[in-house]
C-alpha cells in the first residue's frame, strides 16, 4: 500500500431517526438532496476536490441502497488502483462480530484499514452534513499549528448554541473548553463534526478509549473531552460557508429551500467545486405549453404540466396538469396528479400524490410529508368527486 | 438476454447535408434533442436489445467519437468478452479513405470472424429511434429471410435524405432506390439489414471480387432477386436526421410528449455519456413553456417552443422562441432568438437578436460570440 | 430494476476455521489457490460464464480483503448497470442488527434484495468450492423436470460418503432420501451445495424456516430435509467434472497439486471458460541461469534463481539461489532464502523462509504451513553457521 | 502528489526503423518485454510521478493503440478531471498527416488552455525507462531553466536511433543534433522536454508563423542560445527502442536481474492492460533457464536466453534460444530457434529449425505458419 499523508473516515451509519419515514429503508446519508444529490454526495466530492483521495466509508443502518449507490466510487471519481474509496460495514472476527458502538468505536475497528495506508492526518467526516469545504486549508492550519487535532468551528446563532458542541478557544484558536450541547453556552462556536487528528494521538486515544469504563464511545463526548483534560494540542478552523446538519425533516426541507435563493450561499453552479453524484440517464425535462416555472430547480427526466412555484423537483417527477406545487419538494419518480396541490411538503422516491388531492398547507407549521412510495388519494376519484 | 447478434454502426458514405452542425464532427456525434449524440439512440437500441458487441465503423472527424464512447461503460459495454470497438480505417494506407464500406467489413474479417455470434445487425447512426433488434431477429429467423431491411411507413412529404423501398404483397423487398431515385413509394429504409455472419462475408467478398465497393449499392440491391430480402416495419418514432430542416424538425418534434416518451422510453432507456451537471435552475421571472431543457442551465428570460441543452443560461428579458441551443450557449440580457440553432459554447450579446426561418434556421457556428 | 430470470446468492462468509493460520485476517473465500486466483474466483467465473450476471455476495467473516478483492465486480465482468454483483453484509434495521444465523437465514435476511429483480430461479452457492460447471445446463434440467429445487451431486467415494450430504435418488433422478453426513450411507451421491430453487418455493421455505424453533438455518440441515417431507419436487443434477471442497489444509494443498498433473482434471487454460481474477501488474517472470523448473506453476512477478518442482508459485514470489522448493505451494509475495528447503508446505502470503532453513519434509504425513507474513529463520545466520 | 504538470506523448514524427513490427501498428504499441508495450513505460512514469493529465498525439497505424489504452483505467488514468486524452490527427485534412507536430499542438491549443496546469513535458514512446518526472520538475524550477531536456550518459555505441547532446560545464545544453549528426558526445537526449505551458505554447505560435512546424528541430534547437536549455541526468536504466537491433539488445539486457528490477521497479512499477491468463505451466520434461517468461505459456521443452510472451506453447523436444516469442507463439515438437523474433501468433512447425544472428535476428511476420 502507498503511503498517504492524510485519508479520510467518512461516518455514513447515521440511521436519521428524526428524518421519519424518509429514512426508513435508506441510511441518512442517503437521503435525496437538492434535485440530484444525496446527501453523502458533499462530503465524498469535499475530500475528492480536496485532494483526498483515500475514503473509509463506515455503514451500519439500511446500507444496501447506500453500498449500491456508492458501488466502488466511480461518480466522485474514487475507483482509484490505490486507495480510492472502501465501504467498511461491521464485520465478525475470530472472536465474534461487534457492531460500532458509536463514532468512535467505529474508527476503533478500524484501525487496521487505517494502517494500511499509513496516514500522518486522519479526517473524520460525517456523511449527513451539507457543505462545501477544502479539507486541505484545514489540513495546513493543523500542520501550521503543529496540532494534535483541530476542529472545524462555525459561528451559530447563541440560541441555536444549547444544540451542538460548543468550543471555547483563546486568541490563537486554541482550544480552550469543549462542552457537549451546554444549557449554558459560553461561546457560539459550534463544532461541525469535522476533525482533522495526527493519527499517532488518535490511535493512542482510541485505544485508551476503547479500554475505559463506561464510554459512549463517541468523538463529541468522550476523545474530544479526553484530549483536551491531557492538555494535548486541539485547535479550532473557522468556516463560513454554508453548512447544514439536515437530520429532521424541517431542517431537510429548509436547506432544499434555501438553494432557492437569489444569490443561495451553497453555490451547485460552481465549476470548480463540482458536486459529484450518480447521474440518473434520463431525458432532458419536458416543459408543457401549460406549464409555469419559477424560482425553482427541476432535474433531468420530470415532466412538468402543471405549476410550480419556489420548489425542487428531482428526477423523473411528474407534475400532471393544473396541479400546483409551492414550497415543496418532490422526489425521485413521484407522480403529482392532474389537478393535486402540494404546499410545504416533503414527498417521497415514488410516491404517488393523486388527481385532485392536497397534501400540506402554506398556513401550516410543520412540513407535510408523503413516505417514499406511499400514495395519497381521494376517497373517490376526481371524476366523480368534481365530474366535469 | 444476450442476443446472437452482433451490431456495426456505420459511419462510412454518411449522406448528409448538415452544414456547420458536422463541420468538425462526424454525423454521429451531432448533438441532439438536449443531451444526446445522434448515435446513442441506435446504440442504445441495440443495447437495450441484447446485442453483446457493437463495431463502430468511424470514418473521419471522429476524435468527438472516440470521446464521446470511450470504452462504452455509459452503454455497459465495457465487458471481459464482447462489448464495444471503434474501428477508424487503417492509416498507414490513404487510399483507405477513398474506398467503400465493403473494404472496412473486408479488414475487419478477422474481427468478425472472431466472434462466435451468428448474425449481424449493419446500421446507421442518424436514425433518432427506438429500437427492439429481438423482435426483428425473430422475424427473420420465422420468416427464413437472407436479409431483413427495418422499414418505416413515410407517408409525407419528409425532410431527411432516405431510400426508398418498394414491397411485394408478402412483404419481400423488390426495388430499392437511393434517396435521389424517382421510385414512388411510401416505405423507407431505416438503413438497418439483418443477416447472418456468413452472408454478409460472402457479399463482401464477392462484390469486392467483382470491383464493387458499396454493400447496399453493391452487394445488396442488385441481388434483391436472387435473395429473400423482406421487410420488418417499425411502429414507433423515427427521426431522420441529416439534413439542416431534419435536424430541426425532428428535434422539435420531441416537444410533443407522446413523442418524448415514446422516443426516449419505449422499448428502453436511451443511454448517453454523463456529466456532472446540477438541475436547472428557474429564477423569478423566468417564463419557460413547451419545451425541453437539459441540466445545469439557468434561466432567468423566457423560453418557449425551444431545446435547451446542458449548461445554457438564458439570462434577463432574453427571448428563446422556437430555437435549439446547445452545450453552455449564452443568450444576453435581452438577447432573442428566433428560430435558431446555436452550435456549442455561442455568446449571444445582450440586445443581440437574430431570427431564421423553420425552413432555414439562423445557424450559429461554434464557440463563436454574436 | 430489471427482470432476471435466475440470480445466484454466493455464500461467502465462511471463517475457514480448519485452514488455521492462512485464514487468520481473511475469509476462506478470499484463500489464495492455483497460483494466481483466491477461491471465489471459480464461482464468479461460473457465473459470468454461465450467464448469470446477478449476483449477490453474502459477507460476514473479515471481509475487509474480500470486499477489497471483489469490489465492484470489474475483475469478473460483473460491474453491470443492472444486476451485477453486489456485496450483501448483515446490517442494522429500525430493530437492530441481526448477524447471519445460517446460510439459509443469511437468505431469508436478503429477501428484499433478491425481490428487487423478480427472478423465476435462484442460484445458491458455495465462495468455498473449486469447479468449473455451467449452470445453465442444470438450470434446463431443472425447467425440464419442473422442480421445485434441484441439487447438484458428485459421486464421492464410499469411504468418503459420511462427510458429505448424502441423497438418495429414483431412475429420474428425483431425490427420495436425505441424509446430512450419515454414518451409513445409502448412496455415495453427495451434495455439493449448489442449488437452484424456484423462487416461489424457496421463498415460502426460508419464511417457514425462519419461524421454525430450533432450527439451525441451514440449507443441508434444515431447508432441504423440510422440503422433501413437504413432498416437493427435488431432483439431482449430476456432475462428473472435477470438485474440490478446499477446507483443510490438506485438501488446499492437494487441489493445487492437483493442478500439475499432466493431464489435470481442472483445465484452466481453456480459452472457452476463463477463470477471471484480478490481475497483479507485475512484470514477467524471471528464471536465472542457475534456475531449474519441473512440473509447476508460477505467476507472473516472481523470481526464481533456484529449483522449482512439483510446485505452484503465485505472483511476486522470491526463490533465492541454491533453494530447493518440492511439493509445495508458496503464495503472493513470499520470500525463500538462499540454501532454503521447502518440502510438503505451504507459505503463506508475504511470509519468509530465510537462508539456509527447511520448512516441511518428504517424510511428513502433514502438510508443514507458513503463516502470512510469518518469517522462518535459523537461530544463527546461514554465514556463520556455516562459514564458507 | 499531483504534479502541476501535463503529459504529453507525441508519436509524430517517430524515428524508426522497426521493419515488421511496426507494418499494422505504430511504434508505441510494439510488444517489449513479455508484456507490455513500449509505451507502457514512459505513460507509467507519469503516472507514478503524479501527472494527472496525459494526451497522446496518435498519428497512424494507431487502433492497436486505442485498443490498447482504452479509457486509460489500466493507468488509473480514468478520471472525472483530467486523465488520458488520446488526440489523433483529424481526418477531414488528409495534408494533415504530412504536417509537423507543431500544427498538432496548435490544433490543440484549446486541450492546453482549458488546462491549469502550469508545466508540460513532452515525451515520446520508444524510451524504455523509468523516470521520476517529480524529480525532474524540481531540477526545473530550482534552477529557473526555461526548458529541461532528460539526458542520459551513452558511452558505448549504441544499436538505437538518438539525438545527441552537447552541454557547457554548467550543465547547460549548448549543441544537440539528429542522430545522422556528426556531434561528438556521449551524452544522448531522451526527447523529454519539460517547460511551462505558456512558453510551449508561444514556440508552437512563433515557429509556425515563421513557416516552421517541427518542435525539437525548429523551435528547441536554434534556441539554444536564446533560451536556458539545461540537461536532468537519468540515472536509471534507459533502452532506445527504434530500429530491430536495439529492439533485439534492450529486451536480452531484462535478462539481468539489476536491469529487470531496474525498469520494472523503480521509482515505480510500470503498469499494461491486463489480460485474464492463468499462470505459467512447466511440464515435466521442460528446461526453462535465464529466460523472462509471461503468464499462460505453457512449456515442455527447452527455453534458454529468450523472452516469452504471454501464451507461448513451447512443445516436446523444441528448443527456444536467444530469441523473443510474442503472444500465443506455438513452437511445435523438436521446432528449433535460434535468435529469432516471432511477432503475436506464429506457429512454428514441428522440427522446423530457424536461426538469426544477434545482430539481424530472423523475423517472423504476425499469424504467419512456418
């Protein structure tokens, strides 16, 4: 094995409980995202612009859509002869199999894939964010700073603060503090699950970790805390880009939004930061004489007869004729019916909203959601509900 | 299932009248319909059908050939055994040029004789079509045919360059007549001829032997006598495509979705080369009806009656009417077009407008600015 | 997804606890055999060449280098846009994870996917097994006899007959008996754990199967014995050609021996029936003046400046000057000293054999084994021990 | 590590006199080695040193080549951005083919632009070594040359065709000649010139304005005094692969081992397309000595000095010395060769006895029966 100065583990077990029944057969990471993408699609094409080009991909939950999508990595470009992309499910051994335990249990197992490459850097990464970053700024910073481990940091709102991990840092960036969710926080950075560790103190950490008695397990709230008691060398990287955790359906459906903006502050358009995904083979979009379009992003293959107004429309979606779609988003190959109204909503691969019938509100809270697959319908068909 | 059938594309005597469209591309690799090249439709067909190894017969321009097909993973025919072969003529010697389509089949023998498939599919790539080869591979085998020519009912009056076919009551092809002929009849040859292996090799040979150079010229029409050539009609869609008003005509006709999907769906999907490009983007104010528009465009104008390919921007108060522009064209802020076919990677300027006729459309050459 | 008229579902997840060292950090699938190829390679190959081109890979046991090894399918020509091979770990559902039970329930656990391409047949088969056969001649007998299942048999000798699963068959070959590995055996027809099912059937057996208690979920032990008392049309399908069962180490060493026959039963030179693997690039083989090499095989990449008989050599092997190497099989990468005697062994990969030593002996009843990347050498150096 | 460095192959203009070997394929593609083609080692170079983009300028005879390098995977060269970009000569210009390389890079000026790549190096592909083009960059830019010509030490007469080279004490290169000079040096050019791409770009402009349209002879060398032409000294193994003598010497010398190691590994291991070959079977009875054999050769008589390629059946009694058996080369029973070269499948018959000499072995034609 060729020797990499940084390769990346990329944690894609999440199971996205919050994401209901979007995630009831699919791993959170891939969760379909902003007409083309899934979710996973960011973080892989982030370490393939970065110039990383040895990913560990860590499943657990549902992988059999997540393993079939991400084959051996040929759409990011990471079918490489040397290192390239790997998907490592738990497994069992001479002893007997372990599932990961939590994120840090997860790299634990697998040291020895890590090993192989003989990494000075590791990146740990998770595949349910939404962001685009250069892995390798990050990367500088920490050998500038002659790091053990540095944390990517964003600036939340203070009310957001009680949320995530909060870092506190000195003038230099080092950390100083790190709490998990506080009811108090005394900062409003926000770590974003991004680490870059020297794997020497990583190894050493997962290892003591392993050992101890009890331990979630987890980065967040058990290495990060750990490092920082044995005064070892964390700093912060700021970012301030786009960067969404998308894990409940309310926060799924705003960031497909906000791709909807005038100028929207996650950039798909940019040439050279290409966002890498499985590219359906489907016919251009066909537009009716009927049809209205605006403020909205429509992938390959849709069918559009009807209105559609601040929305995204995946591949193969079809709109029938007089329907109306606002503020929504529409899924792989579901089918709006003539006539259907879809406002604030969520509707899922393959599902079916029927003629005449209305899914969500413009005076609701809460985001309407239709599971892949399901079908909504009126008691009676339209004909004889409104026979013309 | 894997059909004893092997597939040639035929890129050799391409006739065609398109103009700046093949100025520095081969037929095949004229752009189509928003995302395609003309011979991912007859490829895919074959794909689709079974066809486990596909000759391609390039000619001249084809570096947008080998470009476009690479080793033919987009049509999953990058395979251990089969799959898919470019097969320029031979450059050491120039004459190659000059001679006809029998003298790559005779190059080729190896290649064909090779190959354990029992029959060969010869076809062009100009055809916008959607193909099953298993169903015409029955017909010729029940009807015991030598040779099964694909047919196309062509009542009217059309816009491509098509020959001519006249039948029997049973079907049998009796006249063929190329596309300048005076031969009345409302039938058209797809340019696709069933047969098995060991036929088309003795034509070649023969009419090679006998200074004929040309297999349908040559080696097929004068022997429609003296074998069973019958006719296998195509229902679905057909697009001839090599003149300028074809080319239009047919792109335009995919705005009609009965077209579209019948086109693009039925038998099967229509594979092309991928390209990492994000959805189109609507913007306030944009106003696109009737018309099909391929990825990773913006549009901020209005687009009616037109065919958008990857990456266009259609940028504030621009007009696109009844216009085909393709790859990454830009239409200014208060550009229009009318009745348009925009080559690659063309500029048009704000307030530019430029119009044609259906006829004659105003063509624009590549990466040029307006 | 596309419809197939029969997939197979390869069981690859065998531990190989009985080949010891050489399945240490490997799973019995992904064992080197033949110079060239690991174990799985003659099931995939069958496959591909018997049409087959959906397969689903059954994974549980230190996958890590067999999930490398396979990746997507290219090596076997199975990276197919539909179909094609796809890797199946245990995974983690909405109610937890659930490791294979048994073959038949590492089945049961992959319905779905099977379901995915609505097949008429499936396939089952071993990862453990060395054989060249054509399945779609047995899945025409098995559409002749409209079976239920068919099981592909060998005949065994007697004396062997107990350690095998033992039918029983009519004049047509319709099975009436079952016995897994009998002490007197009625028959020397033995199971070779190759199976065609109908889908229907199997379908209803493995749900049946799964909510049965106790049941071990096993296809020898449980599905087929289940089946042939429910009445249903089991018929044997009859190979003559050559079928090893590499499960010992004995037997490993005996298939590769095999293999040197001048005649050998198992022909992988046949141009109409490649074994497919996944090629080292290494460059061609080099014999030195002072070489000699009889009746052996040897790989590309390898070195041999010593004598060579009766032996199989994989790629990147090193034989030093004046070694002599009988009998014996020495697998990717492993070095043999200067002055070193290799008899009736086998090395495993990367392993060294230093100057001067002897591993194994003509006189041994065992087979000596190397362990990978285990290094034999003399307490002393061969240069002192024996000085010139 | 990614080099910001683009490859460029060039096969325009090859010097070579290959007689047989290059009648249906071009020099690049000539087997060397057991198993490979002599492109095979400079493509590897860069794909070892990290250069991320290759294009190789094809000029004739070049299907094999194609067949050969596919989409570049074998090379890992299979790449969403940048990659391997094969660029033939474009067919709708037959005087095309008569012109120089620099009108190949002026056709392809767009290729270059749309590159960021700062440096180019443009080889070709007869050189049968393993070079470390990282290292040579580095030389590049710490010395602040404009152009950078790999050089090796040449001390004996030598069998292949070279330009020599001539530097100052500082290394600088002051003189280099074609091979038909009468410069006195031992010191040979290994036609690898690394300069940025701009300046690439403004020799390819300047030269062929002036009516000039040759890279090395017309734009490099009356430069010399203009320009900072400085030498980067190869160390390793270097094999000048274009007339049948050298071709004949270079692949005797992988018969020892240093060489073997040498060029096969290192800096790196050079890579080919692979094929699915069992291994090598010796049979009792076989005699296989100082030989470097392919897989799936099967051998049952005497192989001695020679090099076999992949499938060679050597049978009972035959003897193979002193010579070079390409791809699924039969020796019959008590067949006899004595410095001979069997180009891809010829059969030898049985006790038929062949013999060349080291310095004109005996060739054999492709297929051919003897």
């Amino acid at each position: 094995m060729s020797r990499n100065e940084c390769i990346a583990m990329l944690l894609a077990g999440g199971e996205g409980r919050r994401l209901g029944v979007l995630t009831k057969d699919l791993a959170k990471p891939a969760v379909h995202f902003g007409g083309k993408y899934r979710i996973i699609d960011f973080t892989l094409s982030n370490c393939v612009n970065s110039g990383i080009e040895t990913v560990g991909v860590l499943t657990q939950y549902q992988p059999l859509v997540l393993n079939q999508y991400l084959g051996i990595g040929s759409p990011w470009g990471l079918d490489r002869r040397e290192g390239g992309m790997h998907v490592l499910p738990p497994y069992v051994r001479q002893k007997g199999g372990v599932w990961y335990k939590g994120t840090a249990n997860a790299i634990y197992q697998n040291i020895g894939f890590i090993e192989r490459y003989e990494p000075e850097y590791v990146l740990i990464i998770s595949g349910d964010h939404i962001y685009k970053m250069d892995y390798s700024l990050m990367l500088e910073q920490h050998k500038r700073n002659h790091a053990d481990a540095t944390i990517a940091v964003i600036t939340v709102p203070w009310a957001d603060a009680s949320r995530f991990g909060i870092l506190s840092v000195d003038e230099e960036g080092r950390v100083v503090e790190f709490a998990e969710k506080p009811k108090q926080p005394k900062s409003n950075l926000a770590s974003m699950g991004v680490y870059i560790f020297s794997w020497r103190v990583l190894k050493e950490a997962l290892i003591a970790d392993e050992a101890t008695s009890p331990s979630s397990h987890d980065f967040g709230k058990d290495i990060i805390p750990k490092l920082l008691a044995d005064q070892s060398r964390l700093y912060s990287y700021r970012f301030d880009g786009y960067w969404k955790d998308v894990g409940t359906i309310e926060s799924l459906w705003e960031a497909n939004m906000d791709l909807l903006e005038e100028e929207p502050s996650l950039d798909l358009y940019d040439r050279d930061w290409r966002i890498y995904s499985v590219n359906p083979n489907r016919p251009a979009q066909y537009l009716s004489p009927e049809a209205t379009v605006l403020s909205s992003m429509i992938n390959e293959g849709s069918v559009v007869e009807g209105h559609v107004n601040r929305s995204v429309l995946f591949h193969g979606v079809k709109v029938g004729e007089g329907s109306v779609i606002e503020d929504s988003v529409i899924m792989p190959g579901a089918i709006i019916g003539r006539g259907a109204k879809v406002v604030r909503a969520i509707v899922g691969e393959g599902a079916v909203v029927g003629e005449g019938c209305q899914v969500g509100s413009a005076a609701s809270e809460e985001i309407a959601v239709v599971g892949s697959g399901d079908v909504v319908k009126l008691e009676k068909p339209l004909e004889e509900a409104n026979p013309i | 299932m894997k059909l004893p059938l092997m597939g040639v594309i035929n890129l050799i005597h391409e006739t065609e009248e398109m103009g700046s469209l093949t100025a520095s591309r081969c037929l095949a690799t004229v752009p189509f319909a928003g995302r395609y090249r003309l011979i991912d439709f007859v490829l895919s067909s074959m794909v689709n059908s079974g066809v486990p190894r596909v000759a391609v017969f390039a000619h001249t321009k084809f570096r947008s050939l080998m470009d476009h097909l690479g080793s033919g993973g987009n049509w999953d025919l990058h395979r251990k055994q089969n799959g898919l072969f470019v097969l320029p003529p031979s450059m050491e010697d120039m004459t190659d040029f000059g001679k006809g389509d029998l003298y790559q089949f005779y190059r080729n023998r190896d290649y064909f004789a090779r190959s354990g498939l029992e029959y060969v599919v010869v076809a062009r790539s100009h055809m916008a079509c959607n193909v099953d080869f298993a169903a015409i591979l029955d017909q010729h085998r029940e009807k015991g045919s030598d040779i099964t020519v694909v047919c196309k009912k062509w009542p009217h009056a059309q816009t491509g360059l098509t020959r001519k076919v006249k039948l029997d009551a049973g079907g049998r092809v009796v006249e063929m007549q190329d596309h300048f002929g005076r031969l009345a009849s409302d039938l058209v040859s797809m340019e696709m001829y069933i047969m098995r292996k060991d036929l088309l090799m003795d034509l070649v040979e023969t009419s090679l032997a006998q200074g004929k150079d040309h297999l349908v010229r040559h080696a097929i029409v004068p022997r429609l006598s003296e074998l069973n050539v019958d006719a296998y009609m195509h229902d679905g869609y057909l697009g001839v495509v090599n003149t300028i008003p074809s080319y239009y005509r047919h792109n335009m006709e995919l705005l009609n979705p009965d077209v579209w999907n019948e086109l693009f769906f039925r038998p099967g999907p229509i594979f092309t080369k991928v390209k990492d490009e994000p959805p189109t983007r609507y913007r306030s104010g944009s106003q696109a009806i009737h018309s099909l528009v391929a990825n990773g465009c913006e549009i901020e104008g209005t687009v009616e009656n037109s065919i958008l390919f990857r990456g266009v921007k259609v940028r504030k108060g621009a007009v696109v009417r009844n216009s085909i522009v393709m790859q990454n064209g830009i239409i200014g802020e208060n550009g229009r077009l009318e009745n348009c076919i925009l080559d690659k990677e063309v500029e048009i300027r704000p307030q530019q407008q430029l119009r044609g006729t259906s006829e004659m459309p105003f063509m624009a050459l590549k990466r040029n600015v307006i």
